[in-house]
C-alpha cells in the first residue's frame, strides 16, 4: 500500500482515499483485516470502482468488508450508529476509506463518541 496515502485514526484503524479492487489484495499483504467502504456508489461517475467489484476483490484476499456509504457533508444518527456496530464487530486491523479519507475519519469519531 505504498503508493496510497494512509491516515491513523486510531491504534488499529486508518483511512484512506478511495480505492480501486485491485488495492485489496495490497491491503491484506499490509495486514489489514477488514476494509469499510464508507462512499456511495456512482458519488464520482462513471470511473469510481462499484462497491460489489471492491467486495468481491476484498474476500478474494481474505479481507472482510463491509459497505456503508455516507454523504460527505452529513451523517444521520441511524449512518453513524450503524458505524459504531461494525466497529464492535470487525476485526481489526481495519482500513475505512471514502473518496479522500476525511469522510471515513469524521463517521469513526462520531460513531466512537456513541460509546462515551
């Protein structure tokens, strides 16, 4: 995953840009074990990979993954509620990722200051 730009968020999960299918089997080789993918899809066009083409990919090199895609000016109580589910279930390391990053970095902490 060297040519992607990777953002701590936390001790065991980062965000990053959006990514294509083919950085899933990147991911695992970096040992992420889990990839959210926090972008609807067609939000770029045309050109930005489907989610269910990124899924496929992503248990293709044993990742599990979830899809939970968020505006990226607003997340609703119900996105970020839902968030902090699959934080509790995922296993970690984990990679979120939205079209540059910040998205999946705003719904983490929104959804980890539920538990607070």
């Amino acid at each position: 995953m060297s040519n992607v730009s990777l953002t701590p968020i936390a001790e065991d999960v980062y965000a990053a840009p959006q990514l294509t299918p083919e950085a899933m089997a990147a991911a695992a080789e970096a040992g992420f074990k889990s990839v959210m993918n926090n972008r609807p899809d067609m939000e770029g066009g045309a050109e930005q990979p489907a989610s269910a083409a990124i899924e496929a990919a992503a248990k293709a090199a044993g990742l599990v993954y979830a899809h939970l895609p968020v505006q990226g000016g607003y997340q609703s109580p119900e996105e970020i509620a839902r968030c902090a589910e699959l934080l509790k279930t995922l296993p970690r390391p984990l990679l979120m990722f939205c079209r540059s990053g910040a998205r999946s970095s705003r719904l983490y902490m929104q959804a980890v200051a539920l538990d607070q």
